[in-house]
C-alpha cells in the first residue's frame, strides 16, 4: 500500500469520530459496528502515517494532527458532496450557462418575459443576453458564439433547428391626429396612398419584404415618407406624425404620447413569426431546459387568428 493513499469512506469514518469522540456512537452514526470502524481509523493512520486520536477506555481525543486533518477533512467531504450536488444539477439541466441572441424586436416584450420566468425557475442557470441582427444570430450559431437564438429566419437551414415560438398578428401604428386614428372598423385599403414609415431593406429587410408582400397582395400603394430598420424606431417616427407603420402586435407595449394602435383586417398568411433557432445534434441538458422554458414562456404569442 503506497503510503498516504486513503479512502474516502475512511476519512468519513474518522469524522465521525473527530465529532462524536466516541467510537460507539460514531459506529451508530456511520451505521455499523464498532470493530470495523476501529479498523478503518487503524487504515487511515497507517496510510498518512499518523496517529490522529488517542483513545483508551475512558475516552477519545484528536491529537494535534489529528484536529488539522479533521478540518480537511471536512473541506473535502463539503467538497465532494457540493460536486455530486453540482453534477446532479446539471444532469438535470439546472445550472449552467446560456447565452441567447435576439433580434431588437425581441426586447420590447419577449426578453424581459424570459429573463423574468429564468430568474424564477431556473436561479443558477446564468442568461448572457445579445441584441443581434436576424443574420448574425444565425451566423453566431453556426460558430458557437451563442446557445439559443430568437429570430424572424424565413427558411430553415441544414444545421439549424428552429422551433416557432411566436406567431402574432400586425397591427396598424398610426399618429393620434391622423384622419385614420379614431376608425376602429380597419382595412388595409383604407391606407392607399396615406404616409408611410418603412422598414429599411438592409437592417429591417425581412419585415420591410413582409410589408411590401402585403402591400402588393392587396394591392394598394402607400407614401413611403421615412424608413428606419428598428420597430422602435419606426414607432418613434410614427408618434412624429411622419406616417402610419405596420408593426407586430406585441410592439404596443410601447405607448407613446401621439400615437395609437389598432387592429387591422389582413391576409391570414401576413403574420409576425418570431422563432427560436440552436445548432442541429447537440445536446446539453440546460440547454434544453431553456429551451422548453422559452417556447412556455412565449405560448401567449402563438395564438392564431
């Protein structure tokens, strides 16, 4: 036996002791009898090569070294049950790490639902939150640069599975002293030809060619008087008096001073789809966790019609 190799069971078995100095209710506590445990110090002493207790009949005492070692012991019996703890944990998918790329749109309702709901369930995962385009959180996956993504991804690529976590209707943004402002009964031709704030095509494109989509469906031609390629700020623009925009439902959280929103009757296939998007054959158990939350979270936004 390689002098100072010892095992686990045996620096428990000394602990128990250590605490109790007392080599009967230590062995009940350890749940065995007192000759085994005397032979498990006896190994222990023999393999640190140190006599840790001196006992006789009448008592039991830690020696110098003895009460050091008693106090690592501790430390790495706390260790080693914090590490089961910790690995039990994670099997679970109840610690760790995610970091989540959304686009813009996402942060006026959706990130602070899901960071809120995390906080409440899942206390020990950490959530590392990224703004990003809809083409870099697909580019971030596709490096590792992030574990989950929100995005408006049109198509579906090889390597990325995207699960629909938001499918909500649009609805009309319109400046409170436009002529349209208090018409509850919409219809998207009531807008030929009235001003218009646009999505740009290079950082709103996705939801500028929905709306150019639309526009050509329905056949009607608005006056397209600025362009921005954030819902924010599109809505700021809106509550200048610039023009009315189309802009997914959940951007109402937004209630600026001159603007009001309404509902609009358009083709049942114009809708704001917002998916949840992470690299195809990797597992990880908090990942999926988060995963299952984050679609929860966002069932309210899913609701057709």
């Amino acid at each position: 036996m390689v002098q100072g190799q010892f095992e686990f069971f045996q620096m428990r078995c000394f602990v128990a002791v250590a605490e109790e100095l007392s080599f009967r209710r230590a062995a009940e506590r350890m749940n065995m009898t007192q000759p085994p445990l005397s032979r498990q110090i006896k190994i222990l002493e023999e393999r640190v090569n140190l006599t840790l207790l001196e006992r006789n009949n009448r008592h039991v005492r830690l020696t110098s070294a003895g009460e050091s070692f008693y106090h690592s012991a501790i430390d790495i019996i706390q260790r080693a049950e914090h590490a089961i703890l910790n690995a039990r944990q994670a099997e679970r998918g109840d610690v760790g790490n995610i970091s989540l790329g959304f686009v813009p749109s996402a942060a006026m309702k959706f990130m602070p639902l899901i960071a809120q709901r995390m906080a409440q369930e899942l206390p020990n995962v950490g959530l590392t939150p990224i703004e990003m385009m809809g083409y870099e959180v697909i580019e971030s996956q596709r490096s590792g640069r992030i574990d989950l993504g929100l995005t408006r991804m049109e198509q579906p690529r090889g390597e990325i599975e995207r699960t629909r976590a938001v499918s909500e209707p649009f609805v009309m943004a319109i400046p409170i002293g436009h002529h349209l402002a208090t018409k509850f009964d919409l219809s998207i031709n009531d807008f030929d030809g009235e001003p218009y704030v646009s999505y740009t095509k290079d950082r709103g494109g996705f939801l500028m060619e929905t709306m150019g989509a639309l526009f050509s469906s329905c056949g009607i031609v608005p006056d397209t008087k600025m362009e921005a390629s954030q819902t924010h700020a599109v809505i700021s623009l809106v509550n200048h008096g610039l023009g009315f925009a189309i802009v997914p439902k959940s951007a109402q959280v937004m209630q600026l001073e001159n603007i009001v929103y309404r509902d609009v009757k358009l083709p049942k296939q114009f809708r704001s789809d917002m998916y949840l998007v992470s690299r195809s054959g990797q597992k990880s158990a908090v990942r999926d966790r988060v995963k299952d939350l984050i679609i929860d979270v966002l069932a309210e936004f899913r609701v057709e019609g």
